[in-house]
C-alpha cells in the first residue's frame, strides 16, 4: 500500500505541508519546557509517593487488608496498563500533547478525594473500617485506567522534546530530582502520619489531601511546556531525502498498531521486557508486607529504608544517565540486570534483628536503589530509542501493555506461592525470582538497539575505560554479543 491512501490525495498533504509546518522549537523555549518538566516530575513524586509504596500498604494494613489485597496494590496498575494501546490511538488522533494529557490525568489524580471522605465516614460514623480497602482499590483502579490512557502520549510528548543524544543525562537528572522529593517525602509523610491528631488512618487522610494538591501542581506545571501536535511531523522526520508531504502522510496515517509485531526487534524486546516484568512482581510488591507484617517492623523503620533506597537511586541515577548516553541502554540493562537478578537472595538473610535493622536492611536498600536506577531509567530510554519518530505512542503502549500483563500474573502467582508452605512462603519466593530474572534476560542479548556499544566493547571498557569513546556505536556495529 502507498503511503498516501485514496481518500488522502496528494493535493490534500501537501497543501497541510506548506500551511501546517511543525513549529521551530527554539534553544529558549526548549530549555524552559524541561525545565517545567522537571519540577513537574517533583510535584509528581509527591503525588506518586503519598498514593502508592509503603505509605499506601500501611494503610491499608491497619484497615486490616489480606496479602491478596495488598498485591492488588501492584496488580490493579499493570492490568489497567491493557488500555494503553487504546490511550494511544486516541492521542494520535488529538491535536495536542498537552491537553490529552490534562484530560487523562487531573481526573485520575482528583478520583484520590474518594478515599478521603471514606476516610471520613468512617470517623464520624464508626463504620466498619475494611469497607474502606473495597473503595480504595476501586480508586485505585479507576484512577490507573485514566493514567494508563494518558501515559503513552505523555512519552511521546517528552521523546518528541528531549533530543536523543541527552535523553540519559536529562531524564537521569528529571528522574534524580524526583528521588530526592521521594528521599524527603516520605519520612515526614510517616512522621505526620504518626504524630497527627487521631489515629494514623486519619493521619493518612490528611496526608493524602496534601498529595492530591501536589499531583495538581505538577499537572500545571505542563502549562509551561511547549506543545506538540500529534497530527504534525516532528523535525527530524523532514530531511532532503524525504518530503514535507511524505512526512505528514505518515503521520496522518498511523499504521495498525498490531503491525507492530512485525518489527522483530521490537518483539524481541517485547519478549524481554515481559518476562521481566514477570520475575521482577513475583516479589516486588511484597517487599514492604514482608518488612512490616513478617518481620514486624514499625513503619518508621521501613520509611527509612525506602529513604535510603531513594538517595542512592537520586546519585546513581546522574551516574547511569551520563553512562546510558555514552554506552547505550541494553549493555547497561544486561550487566546491571545480572545483578539485580540475584539481589532477592540477600533477603535470605534478613531478619528483625540488630544486625540487620541497622546494618543488613540498610544495606540492601542502598545497593537495590543504585541499581533500579539504571534499570527503570534504561528501559524508558530503551524504548525511545526503538520506537519510530513517527507515531512512537504505539509502541510505549504495546510495551506498557506487555509488561502490564506479565506484571500482573506475576503479582498473582508470586501471591499464590507466597501462601505455599512447601516453598517456605515469601523467602522460597525470593529464590523463584532470582531464577525468573536471570532468565528473562536472555532476550535481551538479541536486541539491537541504535548508538548502544556492542557487549564486549563495554565489558572491555570495565577492565580498561580508555577503550570506549565518547560517541557510541552506530546500530551497524551494534551486535547481538
């Protein structure tokens, strides 16, 4: 099939080419978008941190939540996660990055007040508290579906702006920025919580008003932002090799997004980024139910560890991001991914102990915050990388659907084997997820990606870091090593 269908006739395009040019973005404006980026990431934290982790599983323990409804916490997020193939076919079709956007997420962060005046009824009228984890798991996955519909057209927006050659130092130092609001965030949002007139349930719900004003500041720092029309060809596509009219056909025809799969090495990361998914929720979610309900920790402790996890994720991150840029995201995702592969077996160890409450536990948090940072940092920069410059909103959410997926039925069988005597509960998950996540990154060796440094150029560069140059390799010399 052409590029230009019957019912789009040249004429048409090329009339929208001379009179709908994409804007010129200039240095200025740009470098006041990610700026407002950034801060939006900041108030986004606050947001994320107070509505999600360890605040949220604490509160639902105390209204006397199961484990199975504990992993819902995690399993709502990825399932919701299906519609974004649905979130992205609509985005393609609007006009407007920035308003896509602001109707997907104000509405999904204000859903939030609905905990809040459970939390109420509740006080006033000593109702049975359990009712509450009903209506906030319902929030829960209300609130994510209108994230999910609005998330891949938030990275198309940020890909469309960020040039590729700083993606990893910016979103190194956006994502640093974020992990320091976390870093602070969360132990005065325990500390209130504990400290607050009542119980910590209302506590929890004063707290929870303050995130929702945050999610709303972030939301208008976008106003700042310069935006980006879907229906017009970013810059890059337009090049003496390839005309104005050419470009805009492209993307005023978006192609089914199930051809997508057709890309064999999207689909090989695909089958990556899955199984990951897959071994990485085994156990994830159940980190904090294993420090505060078997180790009976008090929540003050584990908002320490996650402090700790969230300050070396803040220094790391300037690190991988400036490596990211200079390597490429796969070598980095391979050799970091080894290790994050075996870190559950060092929980093996732990126990509600001195040695490990001021020791072994901060340990651990420290060394899993360095390393989730290049991991959760590489594999959105990866997928910027792999998608097209035009209609790259398919891909995102193809990959968030996947990982959506196997996420959630890794939440479920990591829940279900948590209850298995036979494996020793939550510990014998430890191992199965250790195993899973070396696995899993067997794909990963397949997948080529543009400007990363082949394998055994970067292990090289380990033994002798004079060896690698400043730009990396072209996606000719990018071999599956």
């Amino acid at each position: 099939m052409s590029a230009l269908s019957n019912t789009q006739p040249l004429a048409a395009v090329t009339e929208l080419t001379t009179t709908h040019q994409p804007p010129i973005i200039s240095k200025p404006v740009l470098r006041t978008s990610l700026k407002a980026s950034t801060i939006d990431g900041v108030f986004a934290a606050i947001f994320s941190s107070v509505t999600s982790g360890v605040l949220l599983t604490n509160f639902l323990l105390q209204l006397g939540a199961n484990p199975l409804e504990v992993g819902m916490l995690s399993s709502i997020p990825m399932l919701t996660s299906l519609l974004q193939p649905l979130g992205a076919y609509l985005a393609e079709r609007s006009s407007s990055r920035h308003f896509f956007c602001w109707w997907t997420f104000i509405p999904a962060r204000l859903l939030w007040l609905i905990p809040i005046a459970g939390i109420c009824w509740i006080v006033w009228f000593n109702t049975n508290s359990h009712q509450l984890v009903s209506l906030t798991l319902v929030t829960i996955f209300a609130s994510n579906i209108l994230a999910g519909l609005g998330t891949s057209s938030w990275l198309s927006w940020m890909a469309a702006l960020v040039p590729h050659r700083l993606r990893g130092r910016y979103f190194g130092f956006r994502n640093s920025a974020a992990s320091l609001t976390t870093l602070i965030a969360v132990p005065l949002a325990g500390f209130a919580i504990s400290i607050l007139p009542g119980s910590t349930i209302q506590g929890y719900g004063i707290v929870l008003g303050l995130g929702i004003i945050a999610g709303i500041l972030s939301l208008a720092c976008q106003n700042f932002m310069v935006d980006v029309n879907p229906q017009l060809p970013p810059p890059s596509l337009l090049s003496p090799s390839k005309s104005n009219a050419l470009a805009v056909a492209e993307v005023i025809q978006p192609p089914p997004i199930f051809s997508l799969f057709r890309d064999l090495n999207f689909v090989k990361f695909l089958l990556y980024f899955g199984l990951w998914a897959f071994a990485v929720n085994l156990i994830v979610p159940f980190y904090n139910l294993y420090l505060l309900d078997n180790l009976k920790l008090d929540l003050n402790w584990v908002s320490l560890y996650t402090s700790l996890h969230a300050g070396t994720n803040l220094v790391m991150l300037l690190i991988w991001g400036k490596l990211a840029d200079r390597l490429g995201n796969r070598p980095l995702l391979l050799i970091v991914g080894i290790l994050v592969g075996v870190l559950p077996l060092f929980w093996l160890g732990t126990g509600n102990n001195l040695l490990s409450l001021w020791l072994w536990l901060p340990l651990i948090h420290l060394v899993k915050g360095s390393l989730w940072a290049a991991i959760d940092l590489c594999s959105n920069n990866i997928q910027m990388e792999l998608a097209p410059k035009s209609h790259p909103s398919s891909y995102f959410a193809i990959a968030a659907a996947t990982a959506g997926v196997f996420g959630a039925l890794g939440t479920t069988v990591g829940s279900q084997l948590a209850t298995l005597d036979a494996i020793g509960g939550l510990p014998g998950v430890f191992i199965i997820s250790a195993i899973v996540r070396l696995l899993a990154l067997f794909p990963l060796i397949f997948v080529r990606e543009p400007r990363s440094q082949p394998l055994t150029q970067v292990l090289r560069h380990l033994r002798k870091p004079q060896l690698v140059t400043q730009e990396p390799a072209t996606s000719a010399t990018n071999s599956a090593q």
